[in-house]
C-alpha cells in the first residue's frame, strides 16, 4: 500500500487580499481509493471529510480523491507510513492517472 501527502498547492501566497492561513493543510491521497479510506480510518478520519476526485476537463487538470489533513496529520500519517512528495510529484502522478499509465 502506498499513501502520499503533499502540502495543498497555493498556500504562501495571498489570495483576493487575503493573507495566507498560519496553518497549512495537506493532501492525503493514495494509488486506489481503498488504501486511502483504509489509511485515513487509521488516522481517525471519517469518510465524510473524503474529497471525491475529479476527471480531466478541457482547462482543468484531473484532481485524485483525498482527505485534507492538517500539519499534525499530515506529520501522524507519515509515522505511520504516508510517503511526503511535493505538490509538483502529486500533480505529475495524478496526470500519469488520468492517462491510464498508473504511479511511478
């Protein structure tokens, strides 16, 4: 089973005026939304904070399903095994998905 976490993108920056949140939040995901439902339980996080993923469109990049986890999480998960990659490697593996070509 491998689960990543990566920081959500577009924190740091402000956005419409709005300062960034001091706390970020993170991305939980997985290759196959079983292992990622089986992990987040491990967490102690309920199916309803899952977030349905998205298909490709024609000027949106696909969006895997996942869980918002916050920075102590974030650093629970990856004690229990969750992989770290930056928001840059999500986003490349998420492509290859879409695609059919699977994680690597």
């Amino acid at each position: 089973m491998t689960v990543y976490v990566h920081k959500l993108q577009g924190q740091g920056r402000a956005f419409f005026g709005r300062t960034p949140s001091p706390s970020p939040w993170f991305v939980l995901t997985a290759e196959t939304d079983d292992e990622l439902h089986s992990f987040a339980a491990s967490l102690g996080l309920t199916r309803t904070m899952y977030r349905p993923g998205t298909p490709a469109g024609p000027h949106r990049a696909p969006v895997a399903g996942h869980y918002d986890v916050t920075l102590g999480e974030r650093d629970r998960a990856v004690a229990l095994g969750a992989r770290p990659i930056t928001a840059g490697e999500a986003d490349r593996m998420e492509r290859q998905r879409a695609a059919g070509l699977g994680y690597s």
